[in-house]
C-alpha cells in the first residue's frame, strides 16, 4: 500500500517505514540495518517529507493506518 501510494519511496525508505510500523525505535532500526542511529533519523525525515506528512502527525501512527 505504501509503495503503491508513494512511489517516489526508495528501497531502503520503505524498509525503515516497515520497521517503523512494526513500532521498533529508531537504535533499533539502526541496528537491524547495520547504521547510524542518525542515519535513521534523517530517513524517518525523507519518508515525512515525501508523503508531505505535516509534523503534529506522527510518523508511527501514520504507517499504523495504513490497510
């Protein structure tokens, strides 16, 4: 659904959003794809500003509802 809503999404953005909807932190999604914690905040970032979510919305929910 997301890829197929917001196909500007890379690879990897779309990795980091799975991981985001299954509600793992940012340490641990750094982890898990072997970077930077910062790495992975500035790609929660990327992901934000290409499906032009505004910041009072959070980016976990967000994904959460999606069907």
């Amino acid at each position: 659904k997301l890829l197929a809503d917001y196909s500007s999404l890379s690879t990897s953005e779309i990795r980091v959003a799975c991981l985001i909807r299954q509600n793992y932190t940012t340490k641990e999604i750094a982890e898990i794809l072997q970077r930077s914690p910062k790495t992975v905040e500035n790609i929660r970032g990327l992901i934000r500003k290409k499906i032009n979510l505004q910041k009072e919305v959070n980016l976990t929910e967000f994904l959460r509802s999606l069907k």
